[in-house]
C-alpha cells in the first residue's frame, strides 16, 4: 500500500502495525437524535475554467488551467456528518476499514498526554500522525472518545472503500474531481478560495484551518483545533458549506498527477488504474507554511484503504447521469 503524498494533509496507510490488536472495537449506540438532514445544490452544470496554475506543488499536477463542462448534477451542501454515518451503520452493521484494522491515524494533538505513544510506529517524515489501536469513526481519538458530543460534525476515519459503501447504502455517489471543483467554486471564475481571492475578507474566518505555527501552535482564531460542524462558517455561491478546510474529500477519480492532460474536457473522470484516489478541500491541518491545499484548485490523494482524523466525504445525487454513467 502507497503511502500518503504529503503527511499534514492526510497519512496513507503504508505503516507496519502488524502488533496491533485485531479484536473488534466496542459498538457504540448513537441516540436517536435528528440527523441533519440532506440539503442538496440546485442544479449545478455547465462550463467553467477548472484547476490551477499554482506551481507550488508540481506533482499535484493542479493544471493547466483549462475549460471544463459538466452535466448536469446536485451535491450535498454539507459533508457527511456522524449522526449520518452511524444511521448506515446501525442500519446494515458496516465495519469500517479502520475496524477491520484495528487503528487508525490520528493527529498527535488531538490525544490526551498520556495517549501519545501510539503503536510505536510513527512516521518518520510526519510524526504528528499516530496510529492509534481501535481509533474509528465513532471512537476518533481511540476507545476513550466518542462522537456523542460531535454528532453534527463531519464523520471522520472513513477510507474511500467506506464512502463508496456509504453511497451504494444512501443511493448517492461521490463527486468527480470535475464536478467537486465546479460546485467549489461556487460561480467565481478562477477565484483562490470558494469565496474570492482573500483568505478572511474583512478579517472574517471563512473555513477551519491551522492557524498559527503548524505542527505546534495552534491560536484558533477560527474558533476550532479540530472539525468544525459541517454547516460551520457561510456557505459558497452554491450553497455548499465547508468545501475549504475541516476535512478532506473523497472524490470517485483515480489519482493522476497528469489529470488535466489526460481526462476529457466534457464529464472528465480519470479511471486508469492507480494506487490513490483523489481527495478534494484540505482539512483543518491546512497551513499556508506547509500544505496550503484549501485553495479551490489544490488536489491530494490517498490510498482507497487509508483513514485518518481529517478524513471525510460528501455525496452526489444519483439519480443524475454523471460522469461515466
């Protein structure tokens, strides 16, 4: 298994825990609480002129800016959150990969003090990233966390296998890298972020990212260390709330680096067999000194089995034809 691309972003799953407990992880029994429920886009489609030529990260492979058409399609305004992924796992008993595992990654300052060590396996390039025995979406920080208290926020741990079981489950589907950055956007034409070209406009915090000196200090003046509600902060021109910052996002393409040279310029879906899968957003890790991928053009990837604390996915209404479909 590949491991990750860039370690504050995400942390793949290429770490040997072969001593970790396999033993399944307690059933935790989620209140029957409201969920919030599904807000979908209006309609979305059209042409727009998609990626980046920000040459920070080369091989993210974030251009050439080119036009893009998409058909017509609607996404969730928010991604999906705890009390929704627990109503599909109550409903068919999914076991997470993160369960199947028996760990997960967690970042280090998440963890009480005393629960630092991890499996002793720390990756030597990003050693804010610990995998942590029986860490799962319902247990984020391992077995003396819960979700309770955090219903409302995105489900994190959840690899791309889980999404795509989510979807078949819910009757929606991932977004393409294509129509994820369309609806990102928000209608701005090659904007940095989904809001415009400053990062607080006014001074106002518009996505939860790491402020401060990444890895160590974090002020908050966002007003979060970790995720955000997933209707935290005001919402594109789309609707769509979160799209930078809190948690990265799983999308249906296969990793490439040479995605805008080699996907066409209607319905763009990459399909050629990988070892990653693309991932959209940033996450609440995101610092302009280290990762900056919030930007609406930026792109990630991670194995379709790794899981972590900043990992998260929103859907697509399946009932529209889609790329590929």
């Amino acid at each position: 298994m590949a491991g990750s691309r860039s370690g504050c972003c995400s942390q793949g799953r290429a770490v040997d825990t072969s001593a970790a407990s396999r033993e399944p992880a307690p059933d935790v029994v989620v209140p029957s609480l409201e969920a919030i429920k599904r807000r979908w886009s209006d309609p979305l489609g059209g042409s727009f002129r998609m990626g980046s030529d920000d040459l920070r990260f080369p091989a993210d492979g974030e251009g050439p800016v080119r036009r893009v058409t998409v058909s017509p399609f609607r996404i969730a305004c928010y991604t999906v959150s705890n009390l929704q992924f627990g109503d599909f796992v109550r409903a068919t008993g999914y076991t997470t990969d993160a369960e199947r595992y028996g760990w997960s990654f967690v970042f280090e300052g998440l963890l009480p003090p005393d629960n630092r060590g991890g499996l002793g396996r720390r990756v030597q390039e990003t050693p804010w990233w610990l995998p942590i025995a029986h860490a799962y979406w319902a247990q984020p920080e391992g077995p003396q966390s819960s979700v309770l208290g955090r219903l409302d926020h995105p489900v994190v741990h959840v690899s791309w296998n889980d999404a795509k079981a989510y979807c078949d489950w819910s009757r929606t589907r991932l977004p393409s890298e294509a129509e994820w950055e369309f609806a990102a956007r928000g209608g701005l034409d090659q904007a940095t972020f989904a809001w415009g070209d400053e990062l607080t406009p006014d001074g106002e915090h518009r996505c939860n990212i790491w402020q401060g000196r990444f890895p160590d200090l974090n002020t908050e003046e966002d007003g979060y260390y970790g995720t955000a509600p997933v209707h935290a902060f005001a919402p594109n021109g789309h609707g769509l709330y979160n799209v930078a910052g809190n948690v990265w996002e799983w999308c249906e393409d296969t990793f490439s680096p040479r995605y805008h040279d080699v996907t066409a310029a209607i319905d763009p879906l990459h399909t050629e067999p990988a070892p990653n899968r693309s991932m959209r957003g940033g996450s609440f890790l995101c610092h302009a000194s280290y990762c900056n991928r919030y930007r609406v053009g930026a792109r990630s990837s991670n194995t379709p089995d790794s899981s972590a604390s900043n990992i998260g996915f929103r859907v697509v209404d399946a009932t529209a034809a889609g790329p590929g479909r």
